[in-house]
C-alpha cells in the first residue's frame, strides 16, 4: 500500500503554499485559522522536515516546502481530474475578467449550455494570476499571458482601445478632434490606469490635458459611466461592440485604435487534456475566431 500523509494536510497545504497565507488559505477552505496551521504542523512531522518559514505575520516556503507545492499541486488537479471524468455531473470552473465575464463571455454562454448540457460551468470574478487561484479552478482568462512554468497559454480574443462615450454628451459638449478631449472628463480604472496616455501618446497627443479625471474601481462602471453621458471612457473592442451597434456609445476616434494584449486562455498543463477542459476551450477559441473575423470585416 502507499504510504501516504493525511489529504487534509496535504490540502491545507496546497492552499496555504499557493496563496502564501495562513489566513487566506482558511478562508477558502471554509476552516480557522488553528486548523489550517495545525493541519501543516502534522504533515511537517509526518514528513520530517519544515514546509514554511514564520516570518512575523508573513510566511515564505522553504526549498523543500517548494518542491513539494510544485509535486502535489499538479497530482491535485489530477485527482480532480480522475473523479470529474467517472462522474455523471461534469463541473467545469471557470475564472475571468469581471467585465470581460459581464460584456462577452456571459452573452455567449448560453450557447455553449446547449451545445452541452451535461457540463455545469461555475464562473467566479478576480484580477488575481492563476498560481493564487484554488487547485480547482480550470480554466482562468486573463489580458496578458503568464510565464509561469506548468501553465499552458493561448490567445482566445484580440482587441483594440479608443475613446467611447454617449451621443447624449456630444450634443452638450462637441468633440470634434482629440483636442477638445481638454473639456471633457475622462472615466478610468485602476486596472488600466495607463491606458488613456498610451492612446494620447499614440494619437501624436500626449500634451492634452482633460478638463477632469474620474477613477471608478471597475472597467464595466466606467463604461456604464460613459452610456449615462458622465464622461469619455477608453473602450474596448471585446466589450464595447453591442453598445456601438445599438447606438449608446459612439467611437469619435475609432479610426485612432490602440492595440491592447487581448485575452488569454489559461489552464494548468496536466488539465489541458481533460475532456470537459478541452471541450470548452475549443468552443471558446472558435467564438474569438468568430469575433476577431467580424472585427476584421468591419
């Protein structure tokens, strides 16, 4: 038989090795803080040699601790992997972009329900890179790829930016050339902060200076900030599309585009090859294919 430490450690550990925090990884095993650590001492013993170091209120792993997050990570996914393929109920979890998820992935969704039903996709929200995800999350969209070994990476969607906002506003404030961009406010976001100076740099001009600037947290609020004629947006080609069709927002500029990363599949490499994995992923580069061709055509 194999000899093998208790999963519950085994568990505890992945997630508090992953996310670097105690704290953290009981949150996401739904556990206390005690149990979590109590959990690590006993496989540390069982094993005979230190996972973490206690640095203060922080931890750090050891060589040995690494090694080992980078050996059970992959054969938890395996596990997964195994009971998913042998079971009735096939789950698929997915991890995107909140307005990516909001403005592109969600309308198309519902056709891949009916193309498989059998599959039950749960999506969850986050910025955060897929190393600090839980074990259990498949399939992860991001703008940029992650050079991360053990994660395999492709383009799912293209994309370009230029301004967006309300045909409302232009009636009360016209912007004619970039230059009266200088009476207007421009909406942002944290998570693309720079987007608005590379496009002005781009457009030969970086020395315009927007009457106001209005930070909101969320990309999907600046651009329901511009439909409500609040301000000028930076929008994207993903998700700005049906709103341009539908004539809530106009594309002053729109032959003036900054090319962005675009999306990104990402799945850990021992998943790439799960049935339900690959069924999706399939499916979902064909819609980009789809959606990138219809850019193309204009």
């Amino acid at each position: 038989m194999h000899k093998l430490p208790p999963l519950t450690s085994i568990r505890a550990f992945e997630a508090a090795g992953r996310l670097l925090s105690f704290s953290r990884a009981a949150d996401e095993l739904s556990v206390t803080h005690g149990a979590v650590s109590h959990q690590i001492k006993a496989l540390e013993d069982w094993l005979g040699v230190p996972l973490f170091r206690r640095l203060g209120k922080s931890i750090a792993l050891t060589d040995q601790g690494r090694l080992y997050l980078d050996s059970i990570s992959p054969a938890l996914g395996a596990i997964a992997s195994a009971s998913r393929s042998i079971s009735a109920h096939e789950v698929l979890r997915v991890n995107a972009l909140p307005t990516f998820t909001m403005r592109w992935l969600f309308p198309r969704l519902a056709q891949f329900r009916e193309l498989h039903p059998h599959i039950e996709v749960q999506i969850s929200t986050g910025l955060e890179p897929m190393s600090r995800l839980p074990a259990n999350i498949d399939v992860v969209i991001r703008r940029e790829p992650q050079d991360v070994t053990g994660l395999h990476k492709v383009r799912v969607v293209s994309e370009t930016a230029y301004p967006v906002c309300s045909p409302n506003l232009l009636d009360r404030l016209p912007l004619v050339q970039i230059a009266d961009l200088q009476h207007h406010t421009i909406l942002h976001c944290p998570a693309r902060r720079t987007a608005w100076d590379e496009w002005l740099s781009m457009a030969h001009h970086s020395r315009v200076v927007p009457a106001q600037s209005l930070e909101l947290e969320h990309l999907y609020f600046c651009l329901q900030a511009a439909i409500d004629g609040i301000g000028v947006a930076m929008g994207y080609s993903t998700l700005v599309t049906t709103d341009l069709a539908a004539g809530r927002l106009i594309a002053p500029f729109g032959s003036v585009v900054l090319p962005t990363p675009g999306y990104f599949l990402i799945t850990r490499a021992e998943r790439q090859h799960d049935p339900v994995v690959k069924t999706f992923c399939e499916w979902l580069l064909a819609q980009g294919a789809e959606f990138d061709a219809q850019m193309a055509a204009g």
